[in-house]
C-alpha cells in the first residue's frame, strides 16, 4: 500500500481546518429499509462458502455496492441521507468488519455515509482516489477514519488485493490527477473465470486512459449513473459486458441514464439492470455462472404489463448472449439482432434459458 503525497497533504489540510472531532452517535436519517427488502436481505445473511455476493444498493442517485466474500468490501456509501439504509442492511446480512472500504472519489453522492459505516462496523483498511477535496462530506469521512485509527491510502495499481482463494480486485485510475470524477477510482473484481468492472464517475477520458489494461467482463456498473459523459463506445467494445448495471435515482433531476447511453448499450446487446426500475441488486455468483435478481418488488417497473393477468403470456423472448428469457414488455430486452423466441414457457426452458429474475416470466 502506498502513500501518495497529494492526498496526505489534502488529509492533513481537511484535518487542519476542521480539527478531529469525537465519534458522533450514529443518527438516522432516512426511514429504515422496507420490511420485504429486510426479509430478502436477511434470507441471504448465510454467504454460501467459496461463492461471491454482490449487492447493489438502491440509495438513489449515488452509489453503494457491497461484495460479500470471505472478505468484505464496500465500494461508496451514498449520499449523506443514506447512511441508516445502508447501516441497516450491512447489519441485516450480520456483517461486523468491512475489510475493505472503498471510496472511489470524494463527491458526496459517493463519500455520504462512508462516516456512519466507519462508526457502526470494524474497518480494515480504507482506500482513496488521488487528488483533493474540501466538502464537508469528505471532512467528516476522514474525520471518523482518523477518530478510529485509519489511515486512507491510495492502492498500488499494480497490486492485487485477495478476498479469496481464486478472487482478487485491483485498481485502475490510481495516479489521476485532478478532481471530481476526474480521479474516480475504477475497480476490478475478477473470480475464477468471472470479471467484473466497477466505473465509479469515471468519464470518457479516464476510460481512454485505462482501456489498455482492461479485459472481457461479464457484467459492468456503469459509470457516472448512465451520463452522457461516459460508457464510450470504445469502453464497450473493450470489455464486452453481457450486463450492465446503472445505479440512478428515480426520476431524477439530472435526467440519468442518458438516452444515448441506453441506446449504445442495446446496440450492443447488453442486459440493462437499473435501480430506478429494479430497486436493490442482488448478483450471486459462482465464478463460471452468475445470476442477478431485484430484491424487492417494486412499482417502478413497466406500467404497460397487465399484473391481473394469470394466463401464461404468448410467447417469450430470449436473449442469445446471456440465455434467459423475458416478457416481451420487460424491461431487460436484449437487442433484436440478440432475441429468439419461444412459443412457450416450456419451450424456453428446454432449451437451456433460464427466467429472467426481474420481470419473472
């Protein structure tokens, strides 16, 4: 682990102008997760041994991933009002130590509750982007770090971190200079022969600068929450994502995910999973075959489906890439080029296609 000058000279300064406050008691702020969301969490608290968990957190639009291994990590913490839900459900899955916290930049939609995590569970070790920050977001972050004896620190790009035998991360974007997004950190999550890349905000020209190091993934989280200024169609043509993921809020102000976006994603084929749609992300993974599933019903899904009907539906349609099968009115289609269809439910599944686990044909 390395210690980059800048940033201990930017932790030093924040520290310098807000002093080291004591541990604040933990508030909540936002209403605690709903109960169907508690039941689901709490029938996946028992981590299958030697099998990867991958949860992405519907806090709107900010990011929360958490990976659930023999070692843990979370990869941001949202915004400052998610701090309860993401308390909540860490302790639902009976988690006591983050292994590894992960703050991919310091913008407070990614660094909001990175304090409360730090005061409610056991820390290992704390990782950071390159560059600088004033906020008060980030203030009370490093504040609670140094309250509890960490010491943030920028990741060796070169240095694989194990949380498993046969699964490990590295970094990307480690040396960045600048701010914002412009130092977002992108994270690897490879597991036997499963990968898995994590943007962060990374925007088209961090994607620029890392594409050379990158390899096939099978599943993306999009970067900067579906914006425009980012998922280029050299990234895509890089990594060959089967799926992607996009963690943005409902109808939110910024009008993420792009349309542009969306559109590159399905010209390529590519599985679109949202939390705006989906609410909370459940991947599990056995490092050859990987699934992934809502957590919770939700509302937000496509008003165009009949939820009266019981009838089975007329046909079914199946992607070639990922096989699974969908409703036509799903809103995970692949692209028409990568559809097949099946007269029947049967016929799918004789086939070799599984249902998919959003729209639940």
């Amino acid at each position: 682990m390395k210690y980059i000058g800048k940033v201990l000279m930017m932790l030093l300064l924040i520290l310098g102008v807000s002093g080291c406050q004591s541990s604040r008691a933990y508030e909540a702020k936002q209403p605690p997760m709903s109960d169907q969301l508690a039941e689901a969490v709490n029938e996946d608290a028992e981590n299958t041994e030697g099998e990867l968990e991958i949860y992405f957190l519907d806090t709107g639009n900010s990011d929360c991933i958490f990976i659930n291994a023999e070692q843990k990590v979370l990869i941001d913490a949202g915004d400052n009002d998610d701090e309860s839900m993401i308390v909540d459900f860490l302790k639902a899955l009976k988690i006591e130590k983050i292994d590894y916290l992960v703050n991919t930049h310091p913008d407070a939609d990614h660094a909001g509750g990175l304090d409360a995590v730090i005061e409610n569970f056991a820390i290992g070790t704390v990782f950071i982007s390159n560059g600088s920050a004033e906020s008060k977001t980030y203030r009370d972050f490093v504040n609670a770090a140094v309250d509890r004896g960490l010491s943030p620190s920028v990741p060796l790009a070169d240095k694989l971190f194990y949380l498993q035998p046969e699964m490990f991360m590295r970094f990307y974007n480690t040396e960045a200079k600048g701010s914002g997004n412009e130092v977002s950190l992108i994270v690897e999550l490879v597991y036997k022969q499963q990968r898995f890349l994590f943007m962060g905000d990374a925007e088209k020209a961090q994607e620029l600068a890392v594409l050379d190091q990158l390899d096939d993934v099978d599943l993306v989280k999009i970067g900067h929450h579906g914006s425009r200024t980012s998922t280029s169609q050299e990234l895509l043509e890089r990594i060959k994502p089967e799926i992607a993921v996009i963690l943005c809020g409902k109808n939110n102000s910024y009008g993420h995910p792009h349309q542009e976006v969306l559109d590159r994603l399905t010209a390529y084929g590519i599985e679109v999973y949202r939390t705006d749609l989906q609410g909370t992300l459940h991947v599990h993974s056995d490092g050859v075959n990987l699934s992934i599933e809502a957590m919770a019903e939700s509302d937000k899904l496509s008003n165009d489906k009949d939820t009266s009907a019981t009838e089975e539906a007329e046909y079914y349609i199946g992607n070639l890439n990922s096989k699974k099968f969908h409703l036509a009115e799903c809103n995970s289609l692949p692209a028409e080029k990568n559809q097949i269809i099946f007269d029947s439910y049967e016929d799918a599944v004789n086939q070799g296609y599984t249902p998919c686990k959003v729209c639940n044909p």
